[in-house]
C-alpha cells in the first residue's frame, strides 16, 4: 500500500525485491515501505546489502526481480567517497552542479537556483568556502559540502551511505540536524549506518543481512537480540545502559567494499 501526504504524493514501496550481484542475493525478497516526512536507518554488518538498498531507491540498480511502488520522485544521493582525488572545483562549482538540468540547450542558473545553493551552503556552514577547492577542503568539510550539494538539488528523498563515518562532532552535528529538518519539511530520509546513535536519530531502524532481520523504532530494534541476528558474535556488552537500555558495541571493520 502505497502511503500518501495530503498532496496525493506517494511514498516509495519495495515489494519482494531481490537484487543478485556477483552470483549471490544483495538483496533477498525485501518488502518495505518508505513513507512521506520519514526518516530510516540501515543498519546491518559490512556485505549486508546496505548500499545495494539505496542504489535501489536511488534508481541506480534495478531489482533482479521483485518492483518498486512510487519510484518515480526526484532524488538526492550523497554516496560515500573513496577517493581523495577530486576534479579541479570549487565548492561553489560543485554546489551550482546540483542546479543542473538535463536539457537540450543549457541554461543559466536564475534566482530559485542561486537561492536554493545559498541555503543550503548556509544549512551547512560552507558559505565562507565557496571559493575554495574542494580538495584542499578536509574531510569533514568535504561532507557537509556534498550533503550540501544534495539539499540544493531540493529532492523528494535525500539518501545517504555512512554520512558521518570518520567525521569530526561539528560536520556530525550538523549533518544529523540536516537530516531531521529534511525529514519534518516532509522529505524521506534514508541513510545507512555503523553507528548506532545515529541510527537512534531516525524513526525507524530496518536491520538487513541480505534478507530484512527486523524493522521498527530504534527502541525495539536497536537491542541486542535483534542485532545479534544480524551480526552474529560481533554484538558485545549487553548490559543495562541508564540512557539507551542498552550498552552495545558493534565489532565491524567498517570496510567499504560490497554493502
């Protein structure tokens, strides 16, 4: 069932989807919903399928089998960079970029575009770095400009792979409120996570392995039982935590290959 706001805008459903690569299931049968003016966070061990989910809702991979309900919205994709070699831009290039169309003839940017690149430079403090390039930017300020490059395209769905992996607190902080400002102007937010507290920022948790553990508030989700599923021994210290109900350490590698 697709859910709808009161403009008759649906939100996004996937029903039954399998995604193989490399001969094996990325994904196997998940059959979630994404609902306007959410925000959802994935949590699972490295090879889980994390990045093979957003790829999906990204329109980048297309299900082996299974479909999508409510594809067809306008997309923002911050994905995680590996490399530290960048195109020879500047910050205020790179979020002018996020204004472009693809048209027959180009155009210049006018008012609406040069206002939603000055918000979101803003949101995310990079407004004094407009000029600077961006490989002599550090990697916290990297981030808050790619995310910023994302707000600017001012999509219905604002996706994000580990956007605050490595991060310093400043970038951190202001990416997650980012996010809940993105999620209460009634955008859906999708991120995916090693961490927990941020997950605990997202009102919903979906747990993957390939298949979907387990899906819910983070309250009901984020426990150990329920993670254990999913990582297996990698889940540590269950003891009573006076803030969270839970102490919980994740041992992953945190590497980046297959997601």
């Amino acid at each position: 069932m697709e859910q709808k706001d009161g403009r008759g805008r649906s939100g996004i459903s996937l029903r039954d989807v399998t995604v193989v690569r490399g001969g094996h299931r990325a994904l196997d049968s998940i059959r979630v919903d994404f609902e306007i003016g959410s925000s959802t966070a994935l949590v699972g061990p490295n090879g889980a399928g994390k990045t093979t989910l957003l790829e999906v809702l990204a329109g980048l991979r297309q299900p082996s089998t299974g479909h999508i309900e409510g594809g067809h919205r306008s997309v923002a994709f911050v994905a995680q960079t590996h490399s530290r070699t960048w195109l020879p831009l500047s910050v205020g290039e790179v979020l002018r970029m996020a204004r472009f169309r693809p048209t027959l003839l180009p155009r210049r940017l006018g008012p609406d575009d040069h206002r939603a690149v000055d918000t979101a430079a803003g949101r995310l403090g990079v407004r004094d770095l407009m000029d600077s390039p961006l490989d002599r930017l550090s990697f916290g300020q990297r981030q808050r400009v790619l995310v910023a490059q994302a707000l600017a395209r001012e999509a219905d769905v604002l996706l994000l792979d580990e956007p605050i992996t490595g991060l310093d607190l400043i970038s951190q902080e202001r990416i997650l409120a980012v996010m809940e400002f993105e999620r209460d102007a009634g955008r859906i937010v999708v991120l995916s996570t090693h961490h927990l507290d941020e997950a605990r920022h997202c009102d919903r948790v979906l747990v993957v392995d390939g298949r979907l553990v387990a899906a819910g508030g983070p309250e009901e989700v984020l426990v150990p039982d329920v993670l254990r599923e999913a990582y297996g021994e990698r889940v540590l210290g269950d003891h009573a935590h006076h803030d969270h109900g839970h102490a919980l350490l994740l041992v992953d590698d945190h590497g980046h290959g297959q997601h």
